[in-house]
C-alpha cells in the first residue's frame, strides 16, 4: 500500500503494469485504431499507440473501450498500408500501421480492473498515427522488436532488446532545460532505471550541487522527478536482481516507501551517485547504522514498528522491490477468542522459532525429509517473503501488480486472502506455507482488509464471493484489528521476545550451523551470495536462475553475527514463558524490587531535570591549584570539600566555601594518578605511578597507610562495599578487601587480595556499576573487559578501539558501557551479550565523561566541554573551558554540580541553568 501512489489510484488507465514483467516502455503516438463499420466507412476511436519492449499496447480515449495489449512474439505481419488515392499523379502516402496477430490481450473492459481477456484467433488491427510521417519509423521499430521477441533462446531475446534499449539511451541525454535553477551545476549525468514494484523505467539521471534528477525515456509517468538534496534524509545501497546496483531515497525519516529507487547499469556510476550525495548529507544528517537503531530501541527512543523499519531498510529490504519486501512477524497466536488478551503469553506467537518450527508434527515431518537430503539441504521450499506473498496480503488494494504477477489472472479464490485465522491456521499447518506479515498489517490504514473497490476476485467453494477479509471475534472491524495488531506489536511479551526473531531473519540465527540448530534454513539461492549469476556463462541459464529467485523470494542481508540483545523493560513484569535471559537480566540491573522512595523519585526528578539541562551549563568558578594535570578529583558528601590529585605528585585539599586551597600532600616523588573518597568523609585514597596506593587521613592531616599493590603504574581505582579495586599498566586489575571502618579508626589495615584479573595489555581505566556486581576495564590497547565482581569471572572481552581508552563508564542502569579512546571515537557496548551498540566519532580526542545512559558530558583534548546526543551521534552543544586536555570530572548524585581539571592546571566548577 505504501507503494501505490496516489497518481496510480487516480483515474489514470495505462500504467507500466499493464507490461510483462522485464519489459520496458519505449515511446507513445496519438494514433486512430480504424475499424471497419462497413463495407464503406470505418468508424475511427483516437487514442495513444504505445510502443514497449515485447508488446504494442492501444489505449483508446473512450473508457468504455477496453485497453487492447499485442504481444510481438504472436504477430505474423507489421506493415505500413498505403492511402487509396484515385488520382495516379499524388505520390502514395502510408495511411496506417497493419499489425496482423494471433493473440490479444483486452484489458479493463468497461473500465474495470479485472483478469485480461484473451482473445485468441487470427486478427487485423489498423492504427493510424495522428503524424502519419511518423509511420515508417514506427514499422521498423516494431519490426526490430518482433525479431527480438521470435528468438528462440530468451538470452538471446533479452541480449538484443537491452542493445536496442542502450542505442536508445544514447541517442538522448538529460534536458537541463529541466533544472529548477539556472545556477545548477551539473556533478555527474549516467543512464539508469527508476524501480517500483515489479516495474524498471529506463532514463537519464543528472545530479547537480542542488538536485538529483531523472528523466524517464518515455516521458512518462512524468517528464522529470526531482529530489532536493536538501530535503533528502537517508540513503541506502541496494541489491537488484542480487546485484549491487541500487540506491535509495529517502525523503522522510520514518516512511516505509521512499522517493526514488534507482538501478544504475554498472556500480561504478551508483557508487558514486551514493558518495556525492552521502558526502553533501554530512553536514546535515547523522548516519545511523544497525547498532544505533538498536541502542535507540534498546533505549525506548524508538518503537518496535520503527525498529524493525530501520531494520528491513538497512537489510535491503525496499518497498519498491517486492521480491525484498519489508518483512513483520506474526506476533498474536489468539484469532479465535472474543477478546485479546495481551497480558496472557499464550495470546502470543513464540517468536524465538521460524514458522515453519512452531507446529512440532510438521517440523518433525520436514526435519525427516532434511536429514535424507542431499547437499545442498534446507527445510523450507518456499519462503517466508516473495511477491506472491505481499501481493496476496495486498491484493483488495492493487488488483494491477497482482494481474501483472500472474499474467493477467487472479488467484484461485479459495487460495486468496479470505481470513486471518484461516491464514494463520495454514501458515501452522501447511505443508508449504511459512510467510511472515508485512508492516501494512501494524499500519494505519485498513483498506487492504476491506473490498472497497468492489473488485470481482472470484467465487469460493459454496458459492460466496471473494469480498472482505473475516475477522477474528476480537475485532469489531479492520480498523480495531489494526489497532489491536499495534498494541501487541509494542506490547510488553513481544518486546521482550522481539530480540529472538531479529537472531533468525537479520540476526546470527540466519546462517550457518546455528540456522540449522533453530531449524531455520531455507533454500541456498535465497541467501545473499548464494550464487554468483555473474559466473553464469549461459545466458538462458542465469535469466532463469534470476527469475526463480526473485520469485522464491530472498533473504534479507544479515545484520547481526552475536545475539541480539533484550529490549530494557523496567516498567514491566517479566512476562516469559520460560525464565530465560531473565533473570540474568534482572541480577545486573541495580534497581529494587521494592517500591522507590519518594526521596529516591525525587532524586531521579532531579538527574533529569540536571542532565535536560546540561547545554546551559555555566561556569561558576576557576582555580588554578596544581603545577601539573589534575588527574583526579574526590569531594565530600557535604560538597565542601574538593581533594584533587596531580602529575605534580601532590594531593590537594581546596574549600568550595572560601575558594581557598587548605592543605597540599605529597607521598612520593611520582604523579598521582586519581583518588577516591571513602564513606564518612574520614580518607582520601589516591593512586600512584609509583605502584602504591596512598589512604591519607583528613582528620589527621597525614598518610594513615601504604598498599604496595602492583609492579607498574597505578592507573585508576574504584572502592565499593569495603572493596577496593586497583587497575595498573601492569595489565592487572586487583581486588583488595578494604574496610572502610578499619582505615577511618586507625587501625593498621590488612589488605586481603581477593581477585587479580589479567588483561593483555596495560589497563587504563576502570568502572564499577551501581550495584557493585560488575566492573568493566579499557586497557592500552583499546580493548573492553567486562567482569562479574561476585564470581570474578570475565563476561566479555571486546575489541572497541584502536588505541588507548581514556575513559569508560556503565550506564546507571548496567545495560551498556560507554568508552572514549585515543581514536577519537566514543562507543557503546551492550552488557547482556557484548555486542558492540554505536560508534560516535568525535573531531577529537574526548579524555574524560560523565553520562546518564542517553546524554554524555565529556571533556575533550583542547578543553572544551561537549554534550552529546548518543541517539542522534551529534554534539548539541560545545562549552569552552580549559585552555588544555580535560582530564578528570566529577558530577555529584543529583548531577547538578560538576567539577573538571584539565591539563591546564586548573580545576573549574560547573553549573546547569535552569
């Protein structure tokens, strides 16, 4: 439905549908068809004489005459027919164009769209061109294209019509009489074809600093379409044909159906259509890729019906190509109860199966026939996609493309789509039916449920006709059926399940042996690279073998090779039918299963409200304390007290109230590389490059104890539940048993080491998240390392840059890790599977930051402060600060108070503006 324009559901007649399939539309005469009323006069009806490819098609101008379509495989004779002129002296003029022919297609009869009427026989038509010297031409057109079409082998039919196609393309060039400027300049002009569904136009494009163009050969649907750069907000690569030589358009930012499809003739002119185009969109619009969309769902930013868009777009997947049709799950397994209830699970289709493994009994009958099966096996014949499939679903909305698929016939009526239930029934029962849906059934618009055209689409067995689709009992008419189809679409069982069926059609589910181990594994030449068609020498061959997979269906592109991770639900109760991923989830998630307090809603109020207004941060104060680069910053829980540390070796004790520095330590002659306050405000515990760790009493105003922990630098530390966490450039992270009460009463401490996590390399940065269950390291060399704190256990190891990480931190509520690294670039790592989420490349280096899981405030090598839209990869505001590198931040609890230092020696307080 997205693709039927609202030109195509005008009153127009001809459309290129009415072609075959392959077939291109060449050029159109005002032409007269003569048809004899008598032995003396023959009545004239004016109409337009089109010239196509494999046929010549007469559309009279009365509607009540049908549209009569030639096919030139069944012509025996085209000839001019000369004038009868009585007077011997005036030259003989070609009066008409005689096409004699076995076969005729008569289409739209009376006006109605319905199956064509063949009309078989020897017959005569006459056609007179309005610009009768125009004849001859046309009689060598058509004889040229005759020949093409009695070729015996279909090579080389389609060899023979494309060169006629290419000499045709050119003959002509763009008309840059159709720039809307007259400022344009012009990029890059090349041939290609403008896609809609089963339909390619052939033409000109041209693209200017302003505008993209084509310019169909035809002339027709219209003379030029024109995209504005400006307007233009996302563009994809495309296969056509398994081929990569497609590009589409995008307009809007959530449309299902795009402004323009392309396919170019050779890769080399789409590529660098895409290039100028991508290049001129930088500046203007984000790039997502899978992993942004995903974080974005992951998040709540963006819907399950929007995802799985962003989702079918990235895979290839076009509403102009109904062979790679966007592709939905079935999501409701109930079409038979009065009402629906989406808090049952067994209201509910298990998602973590294909369709063809949800009836147990089927599925053992297919895994028999599998297991005998030569190489190359596969349990499915037939797709979960193909056109057959979106046209019958679609069908009460475009009879043509229907009518165009299959020659001009509908479907059997009992085969049609008579009811849901019935269709979902078969889809578990069939031996051959395995389709999915299509967005159009989570849409707004139910018309592809509803007879309205009154189209004749047959009669079922009993006698009733084909006319709207049977509801289930649970919808009083389609539009409730949509919107109850929506609101199991977002429902709390489907997302926390989506992810299972995002592992089978985009996913690492797809292919390989753990498609086999989800029974999940459909014919080989549905697969991307599946077959090579270009090492096809025979061209019969690789025309039929492209033929059958582009009516098989295909399988989207694969997006995913780990597990795809859960969408985050807090507000909902687990709604599993099996405890699955669960449970695991719920034990990495700081959050209670209590009641929040009102202190602690009151907090959280506060968190938003500081981070919806970190771009108006103000600066508040700055003092230059150190003679080196701060490299580390505690603070009271009063906020009276700032302790910060330095390369310069010291420990310094600044008050916020008198904006004085109190007290500077030293312990060593080596840099100290960050501190960490313990409970009470009794000590201040700081890191060394000299491998020590320092616990310094404020109450006693000297250095309490010494831990000699590690044999190279210190680099970062973490204390959490009387453990403290030590990482070193000496490629460990320790865990040391650390008692608060002990280090603040005096007591010579004995620091028990409880753990030592290994690492390849240097390790730079370390984090706990709010619970204290994980802690996640960056080392040197630009890898993430997540570990379990309660087993000590690593969970997942990721390669995220290519160079030392700066910084890295947990999202408050544990489901992802956010690292800045040396690479300019900040990533997103997904907790629960370890899948890398987004990549933010930033102009430079970004040293140090804070975050709330959807907004970042990071510091960066020249001193600004920026703050980052993760969702939208874009920096929303960037706040001059120090005059050298950030190098440390701190932001209290309710995020309303910050505190940087940088390399400039200098420690700045912060701000937001309310």
């Amino acid at each position: 439905m997205a693709f039927i324009k609202k030109k195509e559901r005008s009153k127009e007649r001809f459309s290129l549908l009415l072609l075959d399939l392959e077939e291109y539309y060449f050029e159109q005469y005002t032409a007269y068809q003569l048809v004899s009323a008598s032995t003396a006069q023959k009545r004239k009806t004016r109409g337009s004489l089109k010239i196509c490819s494999k046929s010549v098609i007469f559309e009279p101008e009365t509607l009540a005459e049908p549209i009569l379509k030639i096919p030139l495989r069944d012509c025996k004779g085209i000839e001019a027919v000369e004038e009868n002129d009585r007077n011997p002296f005036n030259e003989a003029k070609p009066a008409g164009l005689s096409i004699a022919c076995q076969q005729v297609y008569l289409i739209k009869e009376s006006n109605i769209v319905g199956p064509y009427r063949i009309e078989r026989g020897d017959r005569n038509f006459l056609f007179q061109l309005e610009v009768s010297t125009k004849t001859e031409d046309v009689v060598q057109t058509l004889l040229q294209l005759h020949r093409a079409s009695c070729l015996d082998k279909l090579g080389d039919q389609t060899a023979m019509i494309a060169a006629n196609l290419q000499s045709r393309l050119a003959r002509t060039t763009f008309d840059k009489n159709s720039f809307q400027s007259v400022s344009e300049k012009p990029h890059m002009e090349c041939e290609a074809e403008m896609v809609t569904p089963l339909v390619t136009n052939p033409g000109h494009v041209c693209i200017t600093d302003q505008s993209l163009y084509f310019q169909p050969l035809s002339g027709y649907p219209e003379s030029v379409v024109q995209i504005v750069l400006h307007n233009v907000r996302r563009i994809y690569k495309r296969r056509h044909g398994l081929r990569p030589l497609g590009l589409e358009v995008f307009c809007t930012e959530n449309d299902l159906c795009s402004d323009i499809y392309l396919k170019f003739y050779n890769t080399k002119d789409r590529d660098e259509l895409y290039y100028y185009i991508a290049t001129f969109l930088e500046n203007h619009v984000a790039e997502h890729t899978a992993e942004s969309y995903m974080l974005q769902w992951q998040r709540g930013h963006i819907s399950n019906y929007q995802y799985l868009l962003h989702l079918n777009n990235l895979a290839d997947r076009s509403c102009n190509d109904l062979s790679q049709y966007p592709v939905f799950p079935w999501v409701i397994a109930d079409y038979s109860s009065t009402e629906l209830d989406l808090m049952n699970a067994a209201s509910f289709r298990d998602l973590g199966k294909p369709v063809g493994a949800l009836n147990k009994e089927r599925l053992e009958r297919l895994l028999a026939r599998y297991r005998d099966m030569p190489d190359p096996k596969f349990m499915y014949g037939s797709h979960y996609s193909s056109p057959g499939y979106v046209l019958f679903y679609l069908v009460r909305v475009a009879p043509e493309y229907m009518l165009c698929l299959q020659n001009g016939r509908y479907d059997h009526a009992d085969r049609m789509f008579n009811s849901i239930a019935e269709t979902w029934k078969n889809c578990l029962e069939g031996a051959t039916d395995f389709k999915e849906l299509i967005p159009e059934f989570y849409g707004s618009d139910p018309t592809f449920l509803e007879n309205s055209l009154n189209l004749n689409l047959g009669k079922r067995q009993g006698g009733k006709m084909v006319g709207d689709v049977v509801l289930p009992p649970w919808a009083s008419d389609a539009s409730e059926f949509l919107q109850k189809s929506q609101k199991a679409l977002e429902s709390q069982y489907v997302s926390e399940h989506l992810h299972e069926w995002i592992d089978l059609i985009f996913g690492y589910k797809q292919r390989g042996s753990e498609a086999v181990a989800a029974h999940n594994v459909f014919h080989p030449l549905t697969y991307e690279g599946g077959i090579d068609c270009d090492s096809i020498e025979d061209p019969d061959q690789k025309i039929a073998m492209l033929t059958q997979i582009l009516e098989f269906g295909q399988t989207p592109k694969q997006l995913f090779t780990t597990p795809h991770p859960q969408r985050i639900t807090p507000r909902f109760q687990s709604m599993s039918r099996t405890p699955s991923q669960n449970a695991s989830l719920n034990e990495l998630s700081p959050a209670s299963t209590s009641e929040d307090s009102s202190f602690e809603d009151l907090t959280e109020e506060s968190k938003k409200l500081a981070w919806s207004n970190m771009t108006k941060l103000k600066l508040v104060s700055s003092h230059k304390i150190h003679k080196e680069a701060v490299t580390g910053i505690a603070v009271t829980r009063s906020g009276s007290s700032v302790f910060t540390t330095s390369q310069d070796s010291t420990l310094k004790m600044f008050s916020k109230e008198s904006c004085a520095l109190q007290r500077s330590m030293s312990f060593s002659n080596m840099a100290l590389s960050s501190c960490v306050m313990l409970p009470e405000d009794a000590t201040v515990v700081c890191s060394s490059w000299d491998n020590n760790v320092y616990f310094y009493s404020i109450a006693y105003g000297r250095r309490q104890d010494t831990l000699m922990g590690h044999d190279d630098a210190i680099s970062k530390m973490c204390w959490r539940d009387n453990r403290l966490y030590t990482a070193s450039w000496d490629s460990t992270v320790k865990v040391w048993k650390c008692v608060s009460a002990d280090i603040s009463s005096n007591k010579r401490s004995q620091f028990e080491l409880l753990a030592e996590f290994e690492h390849d390399a240097g390790v730079n940065t370390i984090n706990l998240n709010q619970a204290g269950t994980l802690l996640v390291s960056g080392s040197k060399e630009g890898t993430v390392s997540i570990w379990d704190t309660t087993n000590f256990m690593l969970l997942h190891q990721v390669q995220c840059h290519s160079g030392t990480i700066h910084d890295i931190a947990f999202s408050p509520d544990s489901r992802h890790v956010l690292s800045a690294g040396e690479d300019r670039t900040l990533k997103v790592v997904d907790v629960q599977t370890g899948m890398l989420a987004s990549t933010v490349t930033a102009e430079e280096q970004q040293r140090c930051f804070c975050w709330d899981g959807n907004t970042v405030l990071s510091g960066d090598q020249s001193g600004n402060l920026l703050v980052w839209d993760l969702m939208a990869a874009k920096v929303t505001q960037k706040i001059p600060g120090h005059s050298g590198a950030v190098t440390a931040m701190w932001m209290n609890e309710q995020c309303s108070s910050i505190i940087t230092g940088a390399e400039d020696k200098q420690i700045i307080f912060w701000k937001p503006q309310y």
